[in-house]
C-alpha cells in the first residue's frame, strides 16, 4: 500500500468532529446554551422550539453578553473565558469550561448570535452557518445574549437521520430543561414548543415549588425529605415513595455541587437503599443534592459533563445509601399508599343528628365516636343507604394505631377475604385491601432480622455435613466473611481455597440449600460494597426464607390469623411492601370513592 501523506484538519473540521461528541441531538445544544446563560449569570432565560428542535431551538438570557471582539472569540474552539490553566479544571465553579460548545453547535447549524453587554448600546449579531462565517454587524438588542439554532445537523446528514421524532426530542428537551430549572431555583426559566408554553417559571422560587411546577409534585404529601451529612459529603433533597415508583429512571436526578450529573456508582447506591422497599424493574422519585469539596468530585471525565467522577466513592455511596435510608425510615408513613393523615389531620366530630346519619357524612363517622348497635341499618327515609359505623374498639385495643407506631391506619376492622385471597379491610378513611402472603412476608423479614441484627440467630444444625464449591470470585467474598457467618448461626469451615464445609445454617432460613444461602450472600456482599454489615448480606436469603415461610396465597384465613398478620404489620417498620417491593395493601379513600360514584366528598 501506498504511503498517505499526513495533513493537520482544518479548524471546520475539526469543529465537526467535536460536535459529534458535545452535539448529539436538540437537547444536547439547549443544555449547552442553557448552561452558557447560567455561567453568564442570567436571572431569566427563556427557551423556544420548534419541530422538537430540528427547525429552531432559541435559547435567550438576560446574563453579562459579550462584546463584539468577545463574541468572535466565543465562536472559536477553545476559546472560553472560564479557566485559564490546567489547574483550573480542578477546582471548577462554572458550568462550562471547554470552550468548544459554541463552535462544535455552529459548524452543524445555521446559527445567529445576538448579544450585548448591558454597559453598551449597542449589540453584535453574528451569523455562522456550517461552520462557516458568514456576517458579523452591529444591532439593536436588549442586554443579554440570544443564540438561534435553525436547521440543526442540515450538513450532517447521518446525525439528522438518527433523530427521533418530534415528541421524543421534545420529551428530552422537556427533561434536561426540568433538570436545570431544579438545579437553579432563583432563575426564572420558560420553555415553549412551536408557540405553546410549557412551563412558565417564576424567578426566586423554592426547590418545593419548582418541583409543584414541573412535575405536579407535592413534596410535603409525596416525598420525603433528605438531610445527611457526613465528612466527604452533604445531601439534601428529597426521595419518592417506593409505592409511586416509575418504569424508568427520568425521575431519578442528581445535583453535583449545582451541576446536574449523575455517576453509575450513584444509581447504584439508590439500588441498594431501595432494596427490599421497591420492586427491581421499578425507579422511585429522587432529587438528591450533593454537594462536596470540589476537588472531590472530577467532572473532566466526559465531554457532556454528565456524568463524574468522585474521588472517594465509597463515602459517597455509603451517604447515599444512609441518606435515602434514614428519609425513608423517619417516618414509615414514607411508603404509605394511603397517604391521608396529611390531607386529613384533624378528624372532625360528625354533625349532631338524630337517626341513621347519611351516607354522605360516612368520611366524618369515624371513631372515636360510639356506634348505634344495629349492624346494619336498611334504607332511611331519604332513600339513602343508612352508614354502618365501625363499632367503638376499647381503649387501648389492637384496633387502635398498632404498636410500631407506623400503622397504616388509626382504625381498622376486618370484612372479610375476598377471592379466596385478599383480606379487605375498612380503615378511618377508606378501604384497604391485603394480600396476606405479602404482608406476612413483611412481618416474617423483620422478624427474623432483628433476630439478625440482635446477633440472636439460633443454630440448625445439618443432618450431614454438605461441601459447597463456589466460583473464586464469590469464594472469597464468603472467605473474608467467615466470622461474621459462624456469629450469625452457620456452621461453616473452609475445605480448600474454594469449597466449604457447612454443617448447620441459621435456624430462621428455614433449612434453605446450603450452596444456595452461600452464593446469595456472596452476591449481598458484593452489592454492599464495603458496607459488609451482617444485616445487609443477610437480606436477600431473608426476604427468600420469609416467601417460602409465609401463608401461602389462597389460604383460608380465619379471625385470629388475620388480626395475628394485622397485628404483626401494624409493628412493622415498613409495612407497605414485601421485602422484594410488591405492595402488602392497596388502598382506596373514601374521598376516591364519592368521586367515583359521582359524589361530592
Ligand atoms: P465554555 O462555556 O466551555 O466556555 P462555549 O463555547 O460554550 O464554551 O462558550 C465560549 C465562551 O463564550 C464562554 O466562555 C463565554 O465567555 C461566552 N459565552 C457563551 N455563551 C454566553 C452567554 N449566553 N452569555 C455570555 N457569554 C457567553
Ligand atoms: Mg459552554
């Protein structure tokens, strides 16, 4: 083969090349400019497209603006005016510091630029298209800068080709503009698609308003706040309930010291403090705000910037997890489907009435008020059916809150079961249904570990000894953590390098395959991470034993099992769901009811 000559690319190419990398598609250009107006320090920047981007994309702010020299330097690759020196990369408190966005963005578009610093009167336009240069001209504009993007990738014809469609594109503007306009509270933000207004936000809002305003939202009723700190970290925010968790992870952000980024080791530390709370498939809503020092965090490691680097990722992912963890445990109300005590704090005593109270009033008839005796009352004069209030429990009773403190109801009374399977329940205010096998899950997996976490695990011993080899991998996982399996009720001994000895299992795994228990536990540990506490590597053979050990679906129940299984989730610390996340109850309000049946509540 002929030898090729070697040429440096031109600057237009290269361009084009960089592109590739910063300028994906419509949503990769609004993140650039949004983020150049926040660096501009914007108090407003509004956001217009059409045709999900791929006609225009307009992104303009009230920030410093440029003069013209700094304009015509701004167009260039790596011209920024960010960072100086290397080590500026460091310690970086803008969004921006490559200084390749607005040239990457112009050499795959035509592209104007109008901007003006607020000190001068008047503004520079430049216009590019392709790359190309094409005019540069004094104009008349307000203070600030507004960059056009019309006929995006109308050069690269393979980029245009792997568009998705108009609503896809747009859904991904819609995201990264949710994103940004979370991280930067104070800043006023619109968004428009071909002439309708999106969102309209208001500048100084809070974080709780902004998360009302984009994504209807009511923290206070529906997530639970975060507050963790610890030496390497502080996280606040807010995370979902594992009962409303979504299909996919758009609604799971993270804000790096302001910036949005996300860093796999973050999702996988949600994972974990999730675990046991909701299903595998399902991403609960998390705002987490993490801030730390700087130069703890590396957000050189990609040309979006979206995704980071920590420089001690275990501490990192130990708050995480502890963070979420303590949020959703602070009040067990965290899970809670019914969600009602904070719609409904103050019971109100029913109106003074004489005879069968209505039908309408059933939401206000609520203990603590005493019952008429008569079960059932049949149609009243009114033609309305007579209420059948819950009988008065004593003081004290089981009927009231249960004993943990986190019921999930100030009164219930059992119906019956439906289905052969599910208990439904009246409550204060409304109907629950439970799947018995689910919640008897729950009650047995805490159950067995607080036995765990008590170091109170009796010992079961094996019929005969069983030798169990294990890849080197997980042989060392369950190698390291020898001591802490004997304090926990195995009986096990090493054989060789990678096969044990077991010769008796923890009692409240219920006679579970030795080989089995080994290797789930060698995978607790390696999703734990450092955090190799007992209680952790114990879940998974846990949540296994309480399935298999749990009434089975489709038994029959009678009294005295269900109030023991109503009793015992009464207790629970997370009574909502099994340990592997389905749902123990679901719940329908009596406010859902009246508007079902076409009621005013
Ligand atoms: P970077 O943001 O990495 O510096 P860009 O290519 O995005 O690189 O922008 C280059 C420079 O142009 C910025 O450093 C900034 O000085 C200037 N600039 C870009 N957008 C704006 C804007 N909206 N307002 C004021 N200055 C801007
Ligand atoms: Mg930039």
């Amino acid at each position: 083969m002929p030898e090729r000559p070697v040429y440096i690319l031109a600057d237009d190419v290269i361009n084009k090349i960089a592109a590739g990398e910063v300028v994906e598609r419509p949503s990769s250009v609004v993140k650039e400019l949004i983020e150049n107006s926040l660096d501009a320090g914007a108090s407003r920047i509004d956001v217009e497209l059409s045709d999900g981007g791929r006609r225009l994309i307009r992104v303009a702010d009230d920030g410093a603006g440029m003069s013209r020299d700094n304009a015509l330097l701004a167009v260039e690759r790596h011209a920024t005016s960010k960072i100086r020196a290397v080590e500026d990369i460091t310690r970086i408190g803008t969004l921006g510091f490559r200084g390749e966005a607005l040239a990457a963005i112009s050499s795959v578009c035509r592209f104007r630029l109008q901007t003006r610093p607020a000190s001068r009167a008047e503004g520079t336009e430049i216009t590019i298209s392709g790359g190309k240069l094409q005019d540069v001209r004094e104009t008349g504009c307000p203070p600030g800068t507004s960059v056009e993007v019309r006929a995006l990738f109308f050069n690269v014809p393979a980029r245009r080709r792997f568009l998705r469609s108009v609503q896809t594109e747009l859904a991904r503007v819609k995201q990264l503009f949710a994103v940004y306009a979370l991280a930067h509270v104070k800043v006023g933000m619109s968004l428009a698609a071909d002439g309708r207004t999106l969102y309209a936000l208001p500048a100084g809002a809070t974080r709780e308003e902004r998360l009302r305003d984009l994504f209807r939202l009511d923290p206070s009723a529906e997530l639970r706040p975060v507050a963790h700190a610890c030496e390497t970290v502080k996280i606040g925010g807010y995370v979902g309930l594992p009962a409303d968790a979504g299909p996919d992870r758009s609604g799971q952000m993270f804000f790096i010291n302001g910036r949005p980024a996300s860093a796999p080791l973050l999702h996988a530390a949600l994972r974990e403090a999730y675990r046991s709370l909701a299903p595998r498939e399902r991403y609960p809503a998390v705002f987490l705000f993490l801030e730390t020092a700087p130069e703890d965090v590396d957000v050189n490691v990609h040309p979006t910037k979206q995704e980071v680097r920590f420089h001690k990722p275990t501490q990192v992912r130990d708050a995480v997890m502890e963070a979420v963890r303590t949020a959703l445990a602070q009040a067990s109300d965290a899970a809670n489907p019914l969600r009602s005590a904070a719609q409904h704090p103050i019971l109100e005593p029913p109106p003074e009435k004489t005879g069968a109270p209505c039908r309408t009033d059933r939401n206000r008839q609520l203990f603590p008020y005493p019952a008429p005796a008569a079960p059932f009352i049949p149609e009243n004069s009114d033609g309305a059916l007579a209420s059948v209030p819950p009988p008065r429990p004593e003081e004290g009773s089981a009927l009231e809150t249960g004993a943990g403190g986190h019921a999930p109801w100030r009164w219930r009374r059992v119906l019956g079961q439906a289905g052969g399977k599910y208990a439904i329940l009246e409550t204060d205010d409304g109907l629950a249904i439970m799947d018995p096998h689910a919640a008897h899950e729950r009650v047995l997996y805490e159950r067995f570990m607080r036995q765990i976490r008590a170091g109170n695990v009796q010992s079961q011993g094996l019929l005969a000894a069983e030798s169990v080899e294990l890849a080197p991998k997980e042989a060392a996982m369950v190698c390291a953590a020898l001591d802490l399996l004997r304090r926990m009720g195995f009986g096990i001994s090493e054989f060789d390098a990678e096969t044990f000895l077991v010769d008796a299992v923890p009692a409240c795994l219920g006679g579970a395959q030795p080989k089995t228990l080994l290797l789930e536990i060698a995978a607790c540990l390696e999703a734990a991470g450092e955090k190799r506490a007992a209680v952790k590597m114990m879940e998974e053979p846990v949540a296994r034993a309480a399935c298999k050990a749990a009434v089975k679906t489709g038994k029959q129940l009678d009294e005295q099992d269900m109030e023991a299984l109503l009793q015992g989730l009464e207790a629970a610390e997370m009574p909502y769901t099994c340990p592997h996340g389905r749902p123990t109850l679901v719940y329908f309000s009596f406010r859902e009811l009246d508007k079902r049946f076409g009621r005013r509540p």
